[in-house]
C-alpha cells in the first residue's frame, strides 16, 4: 500500500487535503482513485488509513479511516557526514533513512570540497525513503557545520569514528554491548570525506572522551559504502535489529 | 596512487602495453607522464609498481618495477543477486567489490521483472570498483539463472537467504561462529529482489539444509541496501573484518 508523509494532525474521522505534488503522484502517477486506501503518517501521530474522498484538477482529499499503528521511533542515532559528491550523499540520506538514523548531519572537514548542499532536496529524499521503508518518522537533515563548530558545542552523544588509517579495533569488537532490556545510549556515526581526515582532525577525534575509533575492514570503502557499513553495524550490535 | 587491473602476466623488469582505454585514462584523464608510477595487479601475481616507460598517441607502456604486495584473495563469498533495476544492480556490483565478494552471481526469481543483463557494463563497473578498493582480484560476475536452475546445480556452498517476511533471527545471531583460527567455510548471500520471494520460493529455500535464513531489521529495506548490509555483517562476523 502507498504510504504518504503528511504535515496534517491525524485524528479520526478528519479530512485531509494532500499537498499538490502529493495529489499528483496519487492520481495521475500511481492511478489511484476515489475509494482507493493509502497510509498517511506525520511523525507523531501514528500511521492512519486513509481512502481517497475527492481526486480531481483541484486536488485530492483524503478521509481518515483508523490508525492502524501508535507512534514509534527508532534508537537515536545521528550519521555525521562529510559533504561528498551529490549523487554519493543522495544515496547516504536515503541509506540512512532506510537503516534508521534519526537525523543526517552535514559536516565540513579539512579535505571536503564542498560546503554547501541543497538541504530542501536531500530533505525530500529522506522523505520519499522513510515512505518506503515503512518508517513513523522521517529523519531531519541538518545544514553543515565545520568539524570543529560541531564538535565546539557537542552535547555528549557517543561518537562512534570511523578511522580507516591505523589500527583501530573492527566495529562490533569497538561497540559496547547494551545491559540487557535497556535501549542503547544516543550515539552519532561519522563519516570522512573520500580524502579521509586530516592527521590533525584524526588526532582530534581520537583525543575525545565521548569518541570510539573503529575499522570497516582491510579495503578503502567510498563514503556511501562507509556510511551503510556503519549504520547497518551499529543496528545489528545496539540497535533495533538486534 | 593509481592502480590498474591488466590481463598481461607480471614480472620482474617486463614490459606492458595498456589497453586503449586505460592508456587514455592514464594519460588524458588523470594527466600521467613518462616517468611517473602506478600500481598494477592482474588477480594472479600480487601488486606490482610499474613506471611509465612511453606515452604518446600510439598508446602507452609500463615498465614494471618491483612487487609490493604478493598476491592474496579475501573469502570465499558469492553474492547472488535477482535482476534490479540497472542503476540499483550497478550499484550492488561496486559495493559487492568493496565488501569484497569474490562472484557475483545474477539470479531470476518469481517477481524478477528483467531476464538480461549487460554483463560486460557489470565486469567493467567491477574492475573499476577493485582498482579504486584496493583489492587484488577483480569479482567475477556471473550470467544470470532462474533461481531453480541454480538451486539444481548448487554444490552445498553454505546460503544466507535474507528473508523480509516472517521471523527469522537477525543476521548476526543466525552466522555461525568461526573456530578461532580456522577461515570461514564458502557461503553465498541471496538476496531477492524488490518484490520479496514468493510463498513457493520462501518455502523451497527454508527447506535447503545448507541454507540459512535471516533478517535484516523491521524496515523494509532496497535491494542495494540489503546486499551492502548483508555483506557487510558477513565480513564483520565470519569474514576479513573480524
């Protein structure tokens, strides 16, 4: 079943009337008509079942049926990560929506190229992913930071760093197991540019009291690669796949 | 610096004329001149440093200079994937190489939509992948099969069939542990594609002996992203990353 990320309150028996580019896609792309049922969640409410009231030139209105799930989210967990080549963060913002992250953080290291991205864009990305993977909420881009900003008003949050130079340990031998029945503390994934970190940002991150340092393995991973090996890591050891 | 796949043997003081194309990669793209250095690995005889003996527009010649790395190859891992849409299936064959597998073995099943490939484009986006990834083979890509062709001719290589539907254990608690000291046995990840396996194909692979079944996490997840996560947790567990 089609599932649509709305910005309406979700409460019994209400109306909704889709956004523009929403209606389009309903009814002229997917071909659904009056009748027809999709999935409408807003990150807070819950996922509803709706049926399509009114498709027509003017728009398309929905009617809300029941919820058929409460509200839920996933482990907190933030991927930090360096502004690489567009289509390479296009596919780490969807990546990240499908494996769970709460929020994408754009840094801005010493090597990276870049220091700007269209936010709007990636956030509509995020949007389209969390439709589809099934997902209550959808995870918030964050507008870049420099490294050292980020790290200026760093709020405690476990860090786990991916070193490709050196002699960290792999990354299920470098996570911490969680005390059984208690979910995992909030941590953030980062991720270098394709050029890695600087020695002195390595010796930076490793120097941190809240930072892990760990290994994906004996190849060079690209960013996109580095980032889905982290996350999926992360979920398998501390979070909700476990 | 820059690595090369070639097909030519490699020894001590040979000569190697490049193929047209990585001559022109060489010298027109990444602006390389007589005299400067390269990496070459052909899959047989390790990591070679070779020298840029001539350049011109008749093409290109290497002088090998010395082995640097001898030759060595990862695991045992089959990738064996359903036809996906082309950009997704390219994208797998990078990761595949990255995450290094050592085939990757093109699958028909019940709900593929596609039955041919462009297996060359795939080999190419492979080699590619193992140049950049640092890795000393180039994976295999293998010409695709309907799943029961391939079930009928499979020689107990050990299966990890990623399931969406149902509940089978997460894929870190369904590998095996590996004996300390010992390698891993063969295996080969299955992954469907985006449709999922029909009821018949679910049962049929659940009543393999050699197979296992497992899940990756409560959303549903794109066939690239299954395939990175999978071979990721694999390397992580029974692979070069533990």
């Amino acid at each position: 079943m089609i599932r649509l990320h709305v910005r309406n309150p979700l409460t019994a028996g209400a109306g909704l009337a889709l956004e523009p580019d929403q209606a389009r896609y309903l009814t002229s792309v997917m071909r659904r008509g009056v009748g027809d049922e999709v999935l409408v969640f807003n990150g807070a409410d819950g996922e509803w079942r709706a049926r399509l009231a009114e498709a027509g030139k003017r728009g398309a209105l929905l009617a809300l049926v029941e919820q058929v799930r409460p509200q839920a989210v996933g482990p907190d967990l933030d991927l930090v990560i360096a502004l690489v080549k567009r289509t390479r963060l296009e596919t780490i913002v969807e990546k990240a929506a499908e494996l769970g992250a709460r929020r994408v953080r754009l840094v801005i290291t010493e090597r990276t190229n870049a220091d700007h991205t269209r936010i709007e864009r990636l956030q509509a990305i995020a949007t389209e992913a969390a439709e589809q993977t099934g997902r209550l909420d959808v995870p918030e881009i964050v507008a870049p930071l420099k490294l050292e900003k980020m790290l200026s008003t760093w709020n405690d949050r476990r860090l786990l760093f991916c070193d490709e130079a050196g002699d960290a340990p792999p990354v299920l031998d470098a996570l911490p197991l969680t005390a059984r029945g208690r979910g995992p503390e909030p941590w953030a994934i980062l991720i270098g540019p394709e050029g890695g970190f600087s020695p002195a940002e390595r010796d930076r991150l490793r120097a941190l009291p809240y930072a892990t340092a760990a290994s994906l393995g004996p190849r060079i991973l690209r960013a996109d690669t580095a980032a889905i090996s982290a996350l999926t890591l992360w979920q398998a050891r501390l979070g909700d796949w476990a």
